[in-house]
C-alpha cells in the first residue's frame, strides 16, 4: 500500500514538472536548450538551440506531444494517425496508469482474500479511492487537459469496479442504485469535458456510461437497460449542444445499435418493447440532426452519418420486428417524414448532401415498402416505375441533369429482378402473360429515360459525359430486342421463321439509325446502327449458316443482303446532296 501511494505522489510531481516546461516553450515559443550545439527538428532539419550571443532562438519545428496531437488533428489527420498522437502523448502517464489499475485490482483482489478489511470497508476504501483520484483529475484539468483526463477516466473506472463488486460479492448495491452511481461517475467526468471542451474525454465518457450496464446487472431488463440509454442519449445531446463535438452523437448511435443487436437478431419476447424504444431514439436522432445541419454551415460529414445509419437502422428493425400486415403502412410513413426532410434541408440550406442522405433513406424505405406488399412480376413493374418518377423528381427539384441520371441507375434493381421473366417457361407456347409485360415496361422506360436526359442535355447544351443515358438507351433498346426474339421464337413453331423475322427487323432499325446519323451528323446513333447491323452479319455468319435448314439460309440472306445492298445506294445519294448543298 505504502509503494503505491509512494508511486502515485512521484508520478504526480513529474507531470507537475513536466507540464510546466511545457506551458513555458508555449509561452515564450522557446526550444529548451539541451546543450549548446544544434539538435535535428522533427522532419531532419537542424533547430538551433542557443544563438551566437547567447540568447534563446525560436524554434520553428517544435514538437511534442501535445502539439503532434493538434497538429495532427488540424491537418485533416485520419482516425488512426490520430489515434497513434494520441498515444505518443504523455504515453508514460497511460502506461503508468494502465500499471496502477492492474495494482489496485490485484491489492484490493489481496485484501479480500487475506481479510485486511471488512466488506463494507472495502467497498468504502474502493469509492474513497475512486473519488479522490477524480478530484486530483479535475484539479489536473487546470493545468494540463490531457492529463487530467486520464485520471478522471481512472477514477470513473476504480468506482464503477468497486460499485459492480459490491453488486455481486456482497450485495449492497441493487441493479438501479448501481447504475446510478456508475452514472454519477460518467457524469462527473462528461461535465469535465465541457468545461475544458476535450474531445477524448467527451469520448472517454460516452464509452464508459456505455459499459455502465454491463458492470450494473440491468442489462437483461428491457425497460431499465433502453430508459438508462435514452438518458445517456439525451446527455449526450446536451454535451453536443455546447461542445459542438458532433462525433458524439454518431458514437451514441454505435452504442444504441450494440445493445439492441441481442434483440434484434433473436426470436424472443419483448422486442416490442424495444422497438418502441427504436422509434423513440429515431425521432430523437433525426430531430437534432436535421436542425445541426440546418444551423451548422461548416462540416456535417458526422450529422450526415449520424442521419443515414439512423434511418436504415430504424429500417431494419421494422423488417425484422414489425408485422407483415404492417410492415408497409409503418415504412410509408417513416419514408414520407426522411422524404419531407431532404425537401426542407435542400430548399434552406441549398446543400445537396444532406439531401443525398435523407433522399436515399427514404428510397432505401420505398422499396422494402413496395418488395412488403408485392412480389413477382408487379414487383419489377413497380420499382421500374418508381425509379423513373424518382429520377424524374431529382431533376425537377436539384435542376442537375448527372445526378438525375446516376439516380436512374437504380433501375438496376428491377434488371436483375427480371431474369427470372426471361427464362420462364411461359415463353415456349404464349406471348402475352405477365413477363411480357415485364420486359415491355422495363425496356419502354429505360429507352425513354435515356431520350429524355440525351434531348435535355442537348437542349442545354451540356452534351458532354453521355455514358448513362446512352447506356440507358441502349439498355432499353435490348430488353425490346429481346422481347421480340422471344415473342417470335413463341409465336413460329418454326424457329428458322422467327429468326428470319427478327433479323430482318434488327436490320430496318439498323440502316434507319446508321443512316439518320451519317445524315445529320450524330456519331452515337451512326455507331449504334452500325453495332447492331453487325450483329445481324455475325448471326448469320457464326450461327444461322451452321443450324438453318437450306431454303431458310437462302431467304435471309437474299433478304439481309439485298437490304444492305439498298442502303449503300440511299447513302451515297444522301451524301451527294450533302455535299452539293455545301
């Protein structure tokens, strides 16, 4: 015992001293002087430590720990660099208390077994103990931040140990009490993070009310254990409120999807219960975001997070937990309240992120909406239409033509949704059944989505970057390709008709697009013509001349030929006028 207060008073007095050359190289911008010769800076360059009358020089490169850690986070220094000076800081005092916490839990585990103290003095020695150490960390706080963190967090820690112990082993505290006491302790420290406005220690805290229930014994109650989390919720709020560290609401997030993951991913009772408490967290998330982003005007990347992991969390809850028969109704609604947010957000702010967010969760509820109440072939028809009005939408409300279109490649979804109306069997004897439809819909609407972006963006004279609507057009020109090959091969019991017909008809489309942009000058359309009679000359070069009977070979190649053959004399004389017009 007397080693360990002997360690305690040597470590204090060398971060007092330490923290005092610190604050005066801050102070006076000073490199303190080693010796009397040139010392290497931090990226190799020499740092002169005295002059050459003997006077201080300042040093241009100073470094430290406190310093690395500042310089890293202003840089725009990732997670983990940050983390690294986070660790290079004062990491003797870590290490030391990392050394201390494992000495208190061995003296205190020794004392027990060899009866030193009774039980209620044990538990007193524990929460004195704990408590002082806080105290000599908010005393800390004055004068280095960093470091009376640490010992808060220590402190914090030693209490909730002795409060869980005396729970288990000696039953003197019940679950509630507790939690209670164990959240005192985080409070204690949360209020030290606004005053000295310490990110790590506003972290620190969230952690530590986080683990709270697990040292408590209320984790098995739905009700105590969610009731506790809205509290920590809410000061979590509180804290943002007036630190602005909005990381802390993202963290919040993490810790509510943790411990709701055990219900979430069981079959048991109660998930009701907890639902409700879901819905009550999504309420509270989307409130406070939406208005940090409506008054903060710098960086909302953590609200943004914050904002989207809220609303597919709360997603999939409703699918796992929620009824069939509900199931649409409680989306619809939900999707209607995100919906309605982006539509403000945008329209105050002109800040098309939030948007982007906000807009694809209520996209993301639209669907599992739709895929609630439908399935089959009404499904694909009704994410085709849905993603049309969509795109349509983000170009009437955004005026951006790129976006609309990416927005478009959602029809993706209702793509792969339609192989299975491709090959079903209804195709070897009927033409006209739901797949039909499917294919019709979906090829129509690609096809016009693909013309209508194309004309807007010659219309505005933004005809660069083409790749979607083209691929959109072509897209939707092969579902109909497709259609009609299979309509055919179901309509002729004689395959070789219905390839005849087809082929012919991919030629016409062929020459009228290969010619309509030779003659006015459109590369696209001359390419896509040109792609497509290709394919028509490779069929029959690589495939029909090998499995048609004779008769049929002749008929289509006397046809295709003499339809290429007629073209050429079409294009020369359109070219001549061409050219005589110039």
């Amino acid at each position: 015992m007397f080693t360990l207060i002997i360690g305690v008073v040597f470590l204090i007095l060398f971060l007092d001293l330490r923290s005092r050359i610190i604050r005066l190289e801050e102070k006076t911008g000073l490199q303190s002087p080693i010796n009397r010769q040139q010392i290497s800076g931090g990226g190799g360059q020499p740092v002169t430590a005295l002059g050459g009358g003997g006077n201080l020089v300042p040093n241009p490169t100073m470094a430290g720990g406190f310093l690395a850690t500042s310089l890293a986070e202003k840089q725009g220094a990732s997670v983990g660099e940050r983390f690294g000076a986070w660790l290079k800081e004062d990491w003797l005092l870590k290490l030391g208390v990392l050394l201390l916490l494992i000495g208190f839990g061995w003296l205190v585990t020794y004392a027990f077994m060899n009866n030193w103290i009774g039980p209620m003095g044990r538990i007193a020695f524990g929460m004195i103990a704990g408590a002082l150490i806080m105290i000599l960390g908010w005393w800390r706080m004055g004068t280095s931040v960093h470091q009376g963190g640490i010992f808060l967090a220590f402190g914090s820690t030693v209490i909730s140990m002795t409060v869980s112990a005396g729970r288990v082993f000696y039953g003197y505290f019940g679950d509630v009490p507790s939690l209670v006491i164990m959240f005192l302790s985080v409070a204690f420290v949360a209020l030290a993070s606004i005053k000295w406005n310490s990110r790590a220690l506003s972290i620190g805290s969230l952690i530590l009310s986080g683990l709270a229930p697990l040292f408590s014994g209320v984790y098995g109650d739905e009700v105590q254990l969610f009731s506790y989390l809205m509290v920590v919720v809410l000061g979590t709020i509180w804290v943002v409120a007036k630190t602005g560290q909005r990381v802390l609401n993202t963290a919040s997030l993490v810790m509510i999807i943790l411990f709701s993951l055990p219900w979430l991913l069981s079959y048991g009772s109660n998930r009701e219960i907890v639902l409700m408490f879901i819905y009550a967290f999504s309420v509270i998330f989307f409130i406070t975001n939406t208005l940090a982003i409506l008054k903060n005007k710098g960086n909302i990347e953590a609200d943004l997070v914050t904002a989207g992991g809220s609303g597919l969390f709360l997603l999939t809850w409703i699918i796992m937990v929620v009824d069939k028969d509900w199931q649409s109704l409680i989306i619809s609604a939900w999707m209607i309240v995100f919906a309605a947010g982006a539509f403000v957000i945008f329209k105050i702010t002109k800040r098309i992120e939030p948007f982007y967010i906000y807009a694809g969760v209520g996209v993301a509820m639209l669907a599992a909406a739709t895929a609630a109440e439908l399935n089959g072939a009404a499904l694909v028809i009704a994410y085709t239409f849905e993603v049309a009005v969509i795109a349509l939408l983000m170009q009437w409300i955004l005026q951006n033509t790129v976006f609309a279109e990416k927005t478009s490649l959602l029809i993706v979804v209702p793509i792969i949704l339609s192989f299975e109306n491709i090959v079903a069997r209804d195709w070897r004897d009927s033409v006209i059944h739901e797949h039909f439809f499917v294919l019709l819909f979906l090829g129509i609407t690609m096809l016009s989505l693909g013309l209508y972006f194309w004309q807007f963006r010659k219309a505005s004279n933004t005809s660069k970057s083409l790749e979607i609507c083209s691929g959109l057009v072509i897209a939707g020109s092969l579902y109909l390709y497709l259609l009609l090959w299979l309509s055919l091969h179901a309509s002729f019991q004689n395959d070789d008709q219905a390839v005849m017909f087809a082929l012919f008809i991919y030629t016409v489309i062929g020459l009228i697009t290969y010619i309509y942009g030779r003659v006015h000058n459109i590369k696209g359309f001359s390419v896509y013509g040109g792609v497509l009679l290709g394919f028509v000359v490779g069929r029959l070069l690589l495939v029909d001349v090998w499995k048609m009977e004779l008769s049929g070979r002749i008929i289509t190649f006397f046809i295709i030929g003499s339809l290429l053959i007629g073209t050429a004399f079409i294009g020369r004389s359109k070219k001549g006028e061409v050219n005589n017009v110039q």
